[in-house]
C-alpha cells in the first residue's frame, strides 16, 4: 500500500483504502482491548483520524497495519486507564449520590473542585492532566505536545493523581 501526499481527494482515497484493508483489524483489537462494540466503534474510529493528524508518522512506519495496531493499542488502554481513574469514581459516586432533579449547584461545586485541584499545580502539569485525562491522548503525545520526556510527563500526572487522592480520599 502506497502513501499518497497528494491533495484532499487523494487523502480521501487513500485513507477509504486504508480502512477497506485494515478497519476490520483495527476494530477488533478495539474490541479485545474494550470488551464492548459501541466503545470499540468509537475508538477505532479515532484511531482514523490519527491518521488525518499524523500523517507523516503513518508515511515514516514500515508497515501501515502495524502503526494503526500501535495506535489503537494506545488509544484502548488510555481509555482503559481513564476509566479507571479515581477522580471518575469520586465523580460517579457523587452523581448517584444526587437526587433527582438536582441542577447546576452541584455541577458548579464539582468544577470548582476540579479547577482547585488544577490550581496547586504548576501549569504544564495542568496541560498535561488535561491532555491526558481530558482530551485522551497517550502519554507519548502529550510528551511530544509539551517538549518532555514520557517519564516526566508520566512523574506529572503521577503526583497530581496523588494531590487528587489525597484531597478526595477515595476508598
């Protein structure tokens, strides 16, 4: 398969082609990772548009199919991880905890909350939390995003993940 840098109808074409040959693979690795169809749709899906983002680290991999399997790898388990962060299960707990009907009040307490906690960091930490938690991006592309090492940017999250534990204290 050759990678074409042509205009926008030949991107078009080539990434039409791209999903043809390799959607099915990229979907099931999704759908191992997640054990769930709708989840593993979406995820194969931004895996795609990694390709629209970073064309150029598809045109420098040796092999088309093995840079989409390491980007659907990453992008699973970063949901994975996400999913199992403890400021989400603060945050799920706090929301059955609401009765019903329950507005804006709590919804404003928890984003000032969030923001507080966001505060007593320095800024590229805030940039990092937010990339990675937030916006879902790997560790490797938050790092290149931010001009840091993986192990710093991971040393980053690794100490606001602490600062959050210790403010919330979830069980």
């Amino acid at each position: 398969m050759k990678v074409i840098d042509g205009g926008q109808k030949d991107r078009h074409a080539f990434l039409h082609e791209l999903y043809k040959t390799y959607g099915g693979s990229v979907y099931g690795r999704c759908r191992y990772l997640l054990k769930d169809n709708t989840k593993a749709e979406d995820a194969a899906q931004e895996v795609f548009v990694r390709v629209l983002l970073q064309p150029a680290s598809l045109r420098m991999a040796n092999s088309p199919l093995a840079w989409l399997m390491k980007v659907a790898t990453h992008y699973c388990l970063n949901q994975l991880r996400a999913e199992q962060a403890p400021w989400r299960r603060w945050f799920e707990r706090d929301e059955l905890a609401r009765p019903e009907g329950d507005g804006g009040e709590r919804t404003l307490e928890t984003r000032d909350l969030v923001r507080s906690l966001l505060s007593r960091v320095d800024p590229e930490t805030q940039a990092a939390v937010v990339h990675y938690w937030v916006d879902g991006m790997t560790l490797e592309e938050v790092a290149a995003l931010l001009g840091r090492s993986v192990p710093t940017v991971r040393k980053r999250l690794e100490g606001f993940a602490t600062l959050t534990n210790e403010e919330l204290r979830v069980p």
